[in-house]
C-alpha cells in the first residue's frame, strides 16, 4: 500500500518536473512560436487528446517492437529489438512519465504563455537587460520566480490529478509496482470478499494522503504570504 503511494509520488513528480522545465524552456526561447506561429494550434492539438488515447500511442511507439525501435533496428543503431531498453511495463514507469509529460507540457506551455503575457513579462526582461542583467539571470530571477508564483495553484492540481491517474498507469504499468489509482480499481473489482475491504481503505488512505498534501501546501503559502 504505501509503496503504491510513494511510487504514484514518485511518478507524478517526475512527471511534473520534466513538463514544467521543457514549458519553462518552450517560453523562454520559442513563445513567439507558441502563441503567434502557424504552430500555434500544435499544443492544442494535443491537449484534444484523450489520456488513453495517448497511452495507447505510447505503447504503439515504446515498446520492444514499437515504432521507435523499429526505427533505431532500421538505422543500424541497435543490432537487435531486444536491445531497445524497456520503456514500457517497467519498473522506473519510463513509458507512464513519458505519457503523462507528452499530455502535460502542451497544457503547460499554454498556461505560462499566457501568465507570461498577462504579467508583462517581457517588459521587466527589457528592463533587466538594459540594466545589465544577463539572460541567465532574468530567467533565475524574474522569468521563473513569476511563472511558478502565478501558476503553482495549478501546478499543483496537475500533481494530484497525475498522482491519482487510472487509465495511462493501467495501460503502461507493470502488475508490481502499481500506481495507487490501479491498485485500489483491481482490489475493488475482484471475486475475493476479503480485497474489497481493502479496496475501500485504501480509498481512504488515498483520499487522506491527498487532503494533508493541500493541507501542507496551504499552511506554507499561507505563511510565505504572512
């Protein structure tokens, strides 16, 4: 039980790490390509589409003899597909961080390239340059400080909507370890009388996980804010 839960921590973490650095990237270097490109619409694109969906196109391209290992045999960079790493049904959950990243960072993307423009984000760059500050230094103290105050209320409902997923970790995830979402569905749904109660606690658990971890969200904001 709570190795479920630290590994659905484990991968929802990672997860939102990955996503919020290449979004963080994304409008640092490319946001004209973001908002006012004929690429504009990508990121939507891929937000319209469903979170099965995705995980199905995950384990069509990440698996042994997916597309991209296809690819890497037909370019002579492996010798044979069972040298292509296991990237799905693993114990690292490579192929359910990798999903839940794809989904993320198009979301990500969109809501920083708009807090970028609501803040007026350029204009204190401008000011920052002018004043002599490098690039590096307007992002580590204006661009990130920024996006990450304004949006870390949503930052943090991904963190637990990726923490309590179901579909992508049943699809791409091993029998052990499980996310603590397909751990809790597979107790409730067997014939043994004896793992439905569990089942129901673990509901419990999960439910009592997430609430101290709004809870310990909302005193530190509240005493950064105090």
């Amino acid at each position: 039980m709570f190795f479920s839960l630290s590994y659905s921590f484990y991968i929802a973490v990672c997860s939102i790490l990955i996503s919020f650095l290449l979004a963080i990237t994304g409008v640092l270097f490319f946001k004209t390509a973001i908002t006012k490109s004929k690429w504009s619409f990508f990121p939507y694109l891929l937000l319209a589409l469903p979170a099965i969906v995705t995980a199905f196109v995950s384990l069509q391209s990440l698996n042994k003899t997916g597309f991209l290992s296809r690819v890497l045999y037909q370019t002579n960079i492996i010798n044979d597909l069972s040298q292509f790493p296991d990237m799905v049904n693993d114990k690292l959950g490579i192929g359910i961080i990798t999903t839940h990243v794809l989904m993320a960072t198009p979301f990500f993307l969109i809501f920083f390239s708009n807090i970028y423009e609501a803040e007026n984000i350029k204009a204190l760059s401008n000011v920052a340059k002018t004043l002599g500050a490098s690039s590096v230094k307007i992002a580590e103290k204006i661009v990130v400080p920024i996006l990450l105050k304004k949006g870390i209320n949503t930052i943090l409902l991904y963190f637990i909507f990726i923490f309590g997923s179901y579909e992508i970790p049943l699809i791409l995830g091993q029998q052990s370890p499980q996310m603590i979402s397909v751990l809790i569905v597979r107790k409730m749904q067997r014939y043994n009388l004896m793992d439905i109660p569990q089942g129901y606690f673990l509901s419990l658990v999960y439910s009592v996980a997430v609430i101290l971890l709004l809870a310990v969200f909302l005193k530190s904001k509240n005493q950064a804010i105090s």
